[in-house]
C-alpha cells in the first residue's frame, strides 16, 4: 500500500545489507526505539502519566501510544509506526528525559539493498516487468531513505537545529508580519528560506510564500545532513535523488514482484448509460449540488410542512458537483458485480508466518481503491463500503478525494487512505490519455485485482443493429489480478458479471441501487 | 373536527417553520470563533474538547465560556490533594478534573475562560498569552506575562493556564479573574495535608487579584470582546461570531454528550489519579496510631498500621484484618456492603476505622 506523505521510517538502523541476487527484497524484524521528543517550549522532561497499550499488542502509525505531562501541558503521543509494542521502558508515574528512550516497538523493515555493484542487473530486472516506469538516474551514494521527507513531529533522531526549524520558531533575521508567519505556518512553508522577501527591508509578504509554494517542494532541502548530490558538469548528465513518493512507489513496484499477473482486456458499451446520464445529472440531490446553485429561496409548498425531514448530511465544498462522470457509475457498477463475487472481496490475509497456508479474508462490503495521480505523486485512497453508497455519494467522495490530493502538500489523511486498502484498485487513465490498453501492476497489500478504464469514444459496432451496424459508446478496460488468487476464469466471469450491470443498468430499478 | 385539528397543526408549524429551521441546524465544528452561553461546566469541558478533536487542524479557532461555581483539577492531580473535599460538599461546589494538564483553578461566573486552539506545528505558548495580554491591556490594565506564562497585574496573578498537545494539534486555554468571589476560591483550594505526597503536578499557588480590582469598569462582556478582536488580528479571521447553546441540538452530539457522561464519573474523576501516600496519626484514649496509606488510580494498594508500644485493646491480628479489607478499595469510597468491612465499622478496632473514613473524606 502506498503510504501517506507523514508515514516514515526511522533513518540508519540497517541490520545488515544483501547483494543483489535474487530478484526479490527481503525483510526483517527490526526493533526500533521510539524516543521522548522534544516537545518544545525549553521542556527538557515529562512524566508518563498513562500508557495506551501493553506488549505484545500491535500497533499502527497514529494509534494512541501514551500521554505525557510536562508542567502544564498534557500531551498525547501516538505511535510512528506500524508493528508490535516491545517493551515499555518507562513506567507509568516516572519520568523521561526528553531524548531518551519511551518504548521499544518491533517493525517488519524492508532491508536496504547495496547498490554498488549489482546496479545494472537491478534496473534491468525492473525496467523489464513494469514497463510503465520511466528510468531514472539512480544516486551515487547509498542513501536508503532520502532526508528531504518531513520528519514525523515526534522523530526523535533529527538534531536540535532541525527541530527548532520544524517547530517553526521565530527567528530574529526573518521579518515578517504575524499574518504572514500564520499563512506561512498554514501552508507548511518554512520562513527561513524566504529570506530576504520582496517587501521593505527584506519583509517576507505573502506573494513571497505563494511563488515559494509554485515551485513545488522539490526545491525544498533543509535536512541536507546525509544526502549528497552529484558534484558531475551540469551541462550533461544530471542525478537527481527520488522524491518521497516516487521512492514508494518504486519500493512497492519491487515488491510487487512477488505477485504473478495475468491481464485481461475488453471493452464495455457506455451507450445506455450514455443515454440515461443527462437524467441522473439533472436529479443531483441538493447537498451535493455547489450552494451557488441552491434554489435562492424555499418553496411555497415542501415535503417538510408536516414533518421535518432528517437533515441532510454535512457535505464539505470539495465534494460538490454539478455533473457525473462515467466513473462513479462504472465504480457503484462494480461494487455490484463484487457483491456477487466473494473472491473480490477478498485480500490475503496478513500474516506473520510465512510457513502457514495463506488465508484469504472475505469482508461482507466491496472497498474500492482508486489510483490517485496528484502533483506530490501517485496515491491510492480506498472508498470505502461503496455498495451502501448511492452512485450521487460516490460523485461526491472522488470529488473531495481529488481536491484533497491535489493540495501541496497532499491533505490525504488516514482516513481516506486506510491501512487496510480496497480489494479491487481502479485507475482512470482515460482521464489522462486516449490508450488502448494498460498492464497495470498490482502491488502486495493493495487488493488482488486492478483495472486500469481507458477513454470512451464512439465506434461502429457491425454486430449490432440488423446487420447493418451501430454507432455505440465503448471503453477499453484492462484488468490485472493475481494468478496466485484468481484463475483465469474466475476473473473473466467475474468481468461479464461487472459487464450485465453496466450495459444494463436498468436492472439497478428493479434492486433499488 | 378532525380536519380542523390538522389544519391547525399545519398553520402553526408553518408559522414557527422559521424558529424551527434554526433549532434543528446541528452545530458545525468548522467556525473560528465560539461564545458559548452555558455555563454548565461539564457541557463546556466537552464542547471545547469537541470542537478541539474536531475542527480542521490547520486553522486557529477561539472558545469562550463561564461556568457556575466550580472547582477545575489538572489532568494528572490528586484531587485530595487539591480539594478542600469538607468545603465542596459543605457549599455544594463540586470539582471537576479536566483534560488538560496543569493545576487547579476556581471558576464562576465572575471568572471568565478563554481557549485558543492552534495547529501543533504553529503552536506557541508565548504568542497565545499575548493575545490575551493584548486584549486585557486594551480594557485599561496594565497587564504583563511572568516566566511561567501567566498574565498578572503587578504581583498578582489575574489569569492562569494550561496546555494540550495531540498529534497535529494544540490548545492553552485559561482563566481570567474578572470579578470571582476570592474568599469562596481560597477555602475550597485550601485542603492542607502536607503529609500527603503525590507523583504528579502540584499546583503552584500564587496570589490572585480580579481584574476590577485594577479596573472597575472591566465586564465579562468587555472582555469577550477583547479577546475576540485579538484573536482576530493576530491570526486574520474574518469569520463571524458564533454563539453555543446548550440545547437538545448540541446536547445530541454523541461526542459532547459522552464526554458530559465522563467527567463525573469514578472512572475519570478519581480513577485518573496518580500515586500518593498519605501518612496519618491519631491520638486515641489508649495511645498514638500512624497510618501509612498508599493508592494509586484512586485504589488503596495498601495501608500499613504503626501501633504505641503495649497496646492491648487492639490486637496485631485485628489490624492486619483492617488493612487487608482495605486493600482493592476505592481511596475514601468503602464498600460498606462488604461483609468484611462490616465488621470492621462495628468491631473494637472501629475507632481507628471511623478515624481512616473521616481522613478520607477530607
């Protein structure tokens, strides 16, 4: 699973390094020591006043781990990481020292591989199963975890500069006014690195912060302690290190390796829902539409004279909208088809063995996640329960869901991106482009099936009609599963199942969507 | 007739549609600035711990209340420690322990409370007092900060502050003295066990003064709108002022109406007690007895008897009885329903058993 923008790991603490080998990355238990950190404000310690959990329980990243009182403030700690509570190093009633060790909490850890040698047999390998990654110019050095992440406000490990700079303290060289420092702060720009800014005496103004922010936190490198650029002649060839996400991604796509695909493509015909959408679109339920187009006053005569009607859900502006796509349609379409079929409903269950036959947890909903292409890189958010959903209410969720993601830096957060994804992903690539066909790649821990939906457009279809033909709406879908999970079959049933709903989706009348 | 009825019915519905339509609104945690017009402390504690887990985290948002009577804890205090618990049930002024840390303040409706919620990253206790400071020197006083971050006239405290911090959020909430009945605040803080010693934060007691002491014309009103312009400047909002009622709307939110629940509860009230001893004596017709108690999460862990030399009303094996029964109970709530305990309350040693729960009560 693509992890959030806050989700990190630890620097340094490597076990050991493998040479490149084999074709697949290992991993190990490693036991990682979550530190008191510096909370600020000249507190050098804190008291343990409640502990959250006990070992053995497991743990993931944002559970509530403790709380911590320091004269006046009470403070709740959650954890970093995803893994299993160790040992707890201070008790409840005593004190810890800011720096020094809180609990011991063990993570299952990718191990970092050496790149020295083995580096060409490694691009080759991967160049060739993912053919829709784009090379890129590996870094010299080792450097297993690039620094220009933002730490995780507890990270321990960063050195007191690093901090105060995180903590965003006010220093005397930066001038600014206080709204500016607070857009600043809303903004997670970090002053300092304005300075000196377009307005008198050096003043930063907010212009200063928005051009900043155009340029993309690529250009930010404040945690330069251990990364290194290459020093090469800038007029030929350039290293540039991986950005956070892309990082993940390619982590993932390696471990994808494990998983054996097999693709399937076909088209589905849009032409009814073609024809019914201008109907749906004009019955879009009030708390969706934008309040602009809210009918500007209330009717002589409502529904609600006699009886109040429940009130409507809370619906934030990012999920207003003023048409439907083929997507939320073809989404709804699908979690009906998933309804039907148990096996796509299902994901690996997650196990800390690797000698027990695996197991596959069926859940009784469909969740579907959706590959997300935003400026700070691809991400999956999982919608969840989308059968429960109207296709209206799953508009609505890829509407917010995009406006969250299109932020800088992203405003997905745990709840939309789950730790436990979607068994099915989708990815829209015919938003992006007229292609053909895809092979999109599943990645362990994402579900057992992708399906990558091109762009509709019209052909003549000669079965159709008497014999002479018809126009018809098609659009190209190309699934990708996997084959240690689904059989070939299975999967194309399954597709002729998704296929009668939304070629026919009269039927959704008769079972009341 | 019927007809009539139901016409009627519908007249009068259309008429109050317009009330009606404001009363069922749910209150939404999004605006800036709130003014809450209960004075329930325990609705208030909620609401503010509400809007806290609620609000979107990267915007500033400012919460005021007044509370009737009421004695306010530190998360992390032992309120026996704290509380004159004879003066709360005598006066009828219950305590409350609230979530964020810190120590104990007195609060009525002449005092008025303050909560300025903030983004974690952006969080800074220094900044947020002088917002409070500024709008307190804009009604006439002249106002400073101490080292421990609270706004004092001269000597005197007049304000006093407490902090919570989560993952990507932080509040400092605090009181301002306006016109508070000091005499009423000194004998329920005023609780004297210097034997009793807690882990945990200890309240820094400092003189207090009200603000109209200094300036009389300074009202709870005046204030309100004092720190509402400056909470304004300081972080740009242009949101409107929203008033809170404690109604059937906002008492239906599950959030506030289980934190309502919580507050008084054993659970929370005294089981978020940290770990005291308590070491007592008393002088009885026959000798001196010394009683060491230890509790931690307001249950007796133990309690360990000193005895005078040759007593002989009471016998060794009758004592370890005592602390045996006391042992598992909850600090100053006996089960006397227990069939051990009973004995305890009627047998020779009952004296020295009358003497604990009274300690306990204190």
């Amino acid at each position: 699973m693509l992890s959030r923008v806050r989700f990190r790991r630890l620097p340094g603490r490597l076990s050991f390094v493998s040479h490149f080998h084999t074709s697949y990355p290992s991993w190990a238990k490693v036991h990682k020591t979550f530190k008191l950190a510096d909370i600020g404000e000249g507190i050098t310690e804190c008291e343990v006043i409640r502990w959250s959990v006990n070992p053995p329980d497991s743990i993931a990243a944002f559970d509530a781990l403790c709380e911590v009182q320091s004269d006046k403030a009470s403070v709740e700690i959650t954890s970093p990481f995803d893994g299993t509570v160790k040992e707890l190093l201070v008790k409840e009633g005593e004190v810890a020292r800011v720096g020094s060790g809180l609990c011991i909490i063990e993570v299952d850890e990718e191990v970092a591989v050496s790149l020295e040698e083995d580096a060409p047999s490694a691009s080759q390998q991967n160049n060739a199963s993912s053919g829709l990654q784009p090379s890129e110019a590996k870094p010299k050095e080792q450097t297993p975890f690039p620094t220009k992440r933002r730490p995780h406000p507890l990270d321990p490990n960063i050195s007191p500069e690093q901090q105060l700079l995180l903590l965003g303290r006010n220093h005397a060289n930066v001038l600014a006014t206080p709204s500016v420092r607070h857009f600043a702060k809303q903004k997670d720009v970090e002053l300092s690195l304005l300075v000196p800014g377009s307005g008198k005496a050096g003043r930063i103004e907010k212009r200063d912060i928005e051009a900043y922010l155009q340029i993309g936190i690529s250009a930010t490198n404040t945690n330069s302690a251990t990364s290194t650029t290459s020093k090469d002649d800038p007029a030929e060839d350039a290293i540039v290190e991986f950005g956070r996400t892309r990082w993940n991604m390619y982590r993932a796509m390696t471990k994808s390796l494990e998983i054996p695909h097999f693709g399937y493509s076909t088209s589905l015909d849009l032409t009814v829902l073609h024809e019914i959408l201008p109907i749906i679109n004009s019955h879009i339920p009030r708390h969706y539409l934008p309040t602009s187009l809210h009918p500007p006053h209330t009717p002589a005569f409502s529904p609600s004279a006699i009886y109040p009607q429940p009130a409507s859900p809370d619906v934030p502006s990012s999920g207003h909208y003023t048409k439907l796509t083929y997507l939320p349609i073809l989404l709804k379409t699908l979690s009906k088809a998933m309804l039907e079929w148990p096996l796509f409903r299902s994901s690996i269950t997650p196990s800390t063995s690797t000698s027990d036959k695996p197991t596959l947890t069926v859940r009784p909903n469909a969740d579907i996640s959706i590959a997300l292409s935003t400026p700070t890189g691809l991400y999956t958010p999982t919608l969840q329960r989308v059968n429960t959903h109207s296709v209206y209410s799953v508009a609505s969720q890829l509407k917010h869901i995009s406006h969250l993601g299109r932020q800088i830096p992203s405003g997905l957060t745990p709840a939309e991106m789950p730790k436990r994804g979607g068994t099915v992903t989708v990815s829209n690539v015919g938003g992006i482009g007229a292609g053909e066909g895809a092979s999109p790649v599943l990645v362990p821990g994402t579900g057992i099936a992708i399906v990558a939906i091109g762009r509709a457009k019209w052909i003549w279809d000669v079965d159709r009609g008497d014999g002479s033909g018809e126009r018809r709406l098609k659009v190209n879908v190309s699934w990708s599963a996997d084959h240690r999970v689904v059989e070939g079959a299975e999967l194309v049933a399954f597709i002729e199942s998704w296929r009668s709903w939304v070629e026919h989706p009269q039927r959704l009348i008769a079972e009341g969507v | 007739m019927l007809r009539a009825c139901v016409f009627s019915t519908w007249r009068s519905h259309s008429r109050k549609r317009g009330l009606s339509t404001a009363a069922n609104n749910t209150l939404s945690p999004h605006h800036s600035i709130y003014v809450s017009n209960s004075s329930n402390p325990y609705f208030n504690l909620s609401l503010e711990d509400w809007l806290f887990r609620h609000k979107n985290h990267k915007e500033p948002l400012l919460l005021i209340y007044r509370d009737v009577p009421c004695v306010v804890i530190g998360r992390n205090q032992n309120p026996w420690k704290e509380v004159n618990m004879v003066a709360s049930r005598t006066t009828g002024v219950p305590w409350i322990r609230r979530r964020s840390g810190g120590g104990t303040v007195y609060h009525d409706l002449g005092n008025t409370n303050f909560s300025i919620h903030l983004p974690r990253s952006s969080f800074d206790r220094h900044a947020t007092a002088q917002v409070v400071l500024r709008a307190v020197r804009s009604l006439g006083v002249d106002a400073n900060i101490n080292d421990r971050n609270d706004i004092c006239v001269g000597k005197d405290k007049v304000s006093g502050s407490a902090y919570k911090i989560v993952n990507n959020r932080a509040y400092h909430h605090g009181t301002m003295l306006i016109s508070t009945r000091l005499d009423v605040l000194g004998d329920l803080l005023r609780s004297n066990k210097p034997t009793m010693e807690t882990r945990g934060v200890a309240s820094v007691r400092s003189p207090v003064c009200n603000l109209q002491q200094y300036e009389p014309s300074v009202s709870h009103e005046g204030f309100v709108e004092a720190v509402i312009d400056s909470f304004r400047q300081e972080y740009n909002i242009e949101d409107s002022t929203h008033t809170v009622e404690e109604n059937v709307n906002t008492l239906g939110i599950d959030y506030i109406h289980k934190g309502m629940e919580e507050l008084p509860r054993w659970d929370w009230a005294f089981g978020q007690t940290p770990e005291f001893t308590y070491n007592i004596s008393r002088t009885f017709d026959w000798g001196t007895v010394t009683a060491r108690i230890r509790s931690k999460h307001g249950i007796i862990l133990n309690c360990s008897f000193e005895l005078p030399d040759g007593h002989q009303s009471i016998s060794d094996d009758l004592v370890q009885d005592q602390s045996r029964q006391l042992e598992g109970q909850r600090y100053g709530f006996l089960d006397e329903t227990k069939e051990g305990i009973q004995r305890m309350m009627e047998g020779p040693g009952a004296e020295i058993w009358q003497w604990l729960k009274m300690e306990m009560d204190t």
